[in-house]
C-alpha cells in the first residue's frame, strides 16, 4: 500500500471507531434505578433474617428507624416495655409486635405517631415532627396498603361551645392610658420601640409602639396606629397566650434588663391582664340559635394534598408554630433541618 492510501485508510478506521463509540453512548436503553430489595448491613443484628416481604418492608422502613436507644429501642426492645416492636433480636417477633399499634391504611393514625405527637420519647424538639416523620415511615412500610403521596385526611374537629368573650372597645381611650401601651412605648424597660415604631432606626411592624417614647404623650394617629396593630397580639379571654407575653416568655425574643425574660413575660401579663380586666364579656344572646365554635387551627389545610412523594429526599411543612427551626419530615436519615435567623413570625393555618 502507497503512504498516502495507508494515511487516508488509517483516518477513515479512526473516524470509524469514534462513530461506534458515539453510538453506544447516546444510544440504548434509559437508566433505571434498581429498587432496595435487601435490608442495609445491620452489624448489631444477628437474628433471623425477614421471613417475607412485608418484614422486609417493615425492616427496611420502619424498624432500622426505630430500633436505636435514643428512639423507640431504649424501651420497647427484647424483654423491654410492651409491645416490643423496636427489639433487635429478632426482626420478626418485632414485626408482630408493630402491626398492634400501626395503621397501615391511614399510618398518621397509627399508635406510634399518636404517641410520638403527644411528645413522648420524641427525639426531635418538636413533637408534630417527630408525628410526621413517623408517619413517613409508616407509610413506607405499607406502601400498596396506603397512598403514595400527602393526601388530605378531613377529621372531625373538637366540640367547642360558644360563650361569651371579650372584644376590643371601638375608642382608643382604654388603650392609650393602659400600662401596655407605656410598656411598650417605654424605652428604659422595654424593647419595643426600638423596632416596633415607624420612628425606630430598624422600622419592624407591626407598629404597635408607635408614639413617642414615655411618659411623653403621643398623638392621637400614633396612638391609633398602636392600637389597630397590637389587637392581635394580644388576648383578651386569655392573656397568658398573648403573642407579647409568648415572644418574651417562650421566644426570649428583646428581653430587657437584668430580670431574664420570664420576668419580663411577667410584667407584660399583668399589663395585659389589668387592661383585660377592664373589659366586659360580651354575651351571647340566648334567643339565638348558636351553632358550634371553630377556631383557624381546627381547620384541615388544603394546601399540598394528593402529591406523590414517595420519593421525596427533603420535606419542609413548617407546622411546627414555634421557634427557629424547619423540619425535615421526608423520613430520610438524616434530616435536613433548617435553622432561620432573623425576626421570624409563624402564622396560624
């Protein structure tokens, strides 16, 4: 063969292989991922394997969840508390035991999750997350049994009996002389004003210390821009639950001096309640017809129903209501809570 047809043969071999390679990687079947069909290496375990799939199922979802000492393992394991469906000797007989206090067609009502909600050995700082995620693991395991995704489970909401209750006067007069509204405007003792004003350097509404600082008196639109604002913060039937009194008492959110923030929540109760005290209870007319009461977190929220999540690495509902903290309620381990920072308000429903 002459050079030049042994170059031009070597080019077109070359160009030749390159459009095979080409070939099989576009080419071909989809990827799939292949299902778990076998437990993870357990190295405590060495009892007797999962006598079927459900078992499995059981092991794989719930029980390595479950089975620790700092969850459901440091009591309800071999020769523990009953049911023993966290023991770690025998899958099986933990299996058995499970199946008493779960509920694979509606798992957020089974026992466990019931239990674990009401805070009891929750390993989470909130109980509704350590529901949920249990929830999720329960889930899992029935897989057919239950519903592939969040679906919306109406409940009948709590009988609540309509009475009397205590309702904001139209004027202000109450208001602008209460020692809440000092309180708050009251820049020595509290902490409101430094953000809770229209006035304050780092404005934060809602301006419920709008006005001029104590004992200084205020205009009369300061002191109906307060008084519209701090309404829902605070509760008249029952102060104690006042949002001032929960941010300082449970939230530790701008305490002032060197009393701590219980002592703080305190002063701020007996403010709200001497203004409470003030106010009549409106009563219901009894010639009326009254149905039963039902308050916003009675409610079922609608919002992210029917979604299927069975593959969800990463779940955020924000139910908690309180504190600082996102759970991650995907179920997965281990949980991707996020931490907030900032001013943060959590809104009912």
């Amino acid at each position: 063969m002459k050079p030049m047809q042994s170059k031009l043969f070597n080019w077109f071999a070359a160009a030749a292989a390159v459009a095979a390679l080409a070939g099989c990687s576009s080419g071909g079947a989809p990827t799939v991922v292949n299902p778990v069909t076998s437990a993870p290496p357990v190295s405590d375990y060495t009892g007797p394997a999962s006598s079927n799939a459900d078992v499995q199922a059981f092991r794989i979802n719930l029980w390595e969840n479950i089975k620790a000492n700092n969850r459901c393992g440091g009591c309800h394991n071999a020769g523990g508390q009953t049911p023993q469906f966290a023991r770690n000797d025998d899958v099986n007989l933990a299996y058995q035991a499970a199946n008493t206090v779960v509920n694979l067609t509606m798992p957020d009502q089974s026992r466990l999750v019931t239990k674990v909600a009401s805070g009891h050995n929750c390993w989470l700082q909130s109980a509704s997350a350590c529901g949920d995620t249990m929830t999720v693991w329960i889930r899992n395991w029935a897989g057919a049994s239950a519903t592939g995704g969040t679906t919306i489970q109406l409940q009948a909401p709590a009988i609540r009996e309509v009475g009397g209750s205590k309702s904001f006067p139209a004027d202000t007069d109450l208001f602008a002389g209460s020692a809440v509204y000092r309180l708050v405007r009251d820049a020595a003792t509290a902490n409101c004003m430094r953000c809770h004003s229209s006035n304050s350097a780092a404005q934060q509404q809602p301006f419920f210390a709008e006005g001029a600082a104590a004992p200084a008196i205020p205009t009369q639109l300061a002191i109906d821009t307060a008084y519209a604002a701090i309404k829902s913060k605070i509760n008249l039937d029952n102060p104690a639950q006042s949002r001032l009194v929960v941010r300082l008492r449970d939230e530790f959110h701008n305490c002032w001096g060197n009393a701590g923030c219980a002592s703080n929540a305190d002063t701020m109760l007996a403010a709200i309640n001497e203004l409470a005290n003030q106010i009549d209870v409106t009563v219901v007319n009894p010639q009326l017809l009254i149905s039963k009461g039902l308050t916003l977190y009675d409610g079922t929220v609608a919002a992210g129903g029917n979604r299927f999540e069975s593959a969800t690495i990463a779940k955020y509902e924000f139910k908690t209501g309180m504190g600082n903290i996102a759970y991650d309620t995907s179920g997965h381990e281990p949980a991707l809570n996020l931490t907030m920072s900032g001013d943060i308000t959590w809104v009912g429903g």
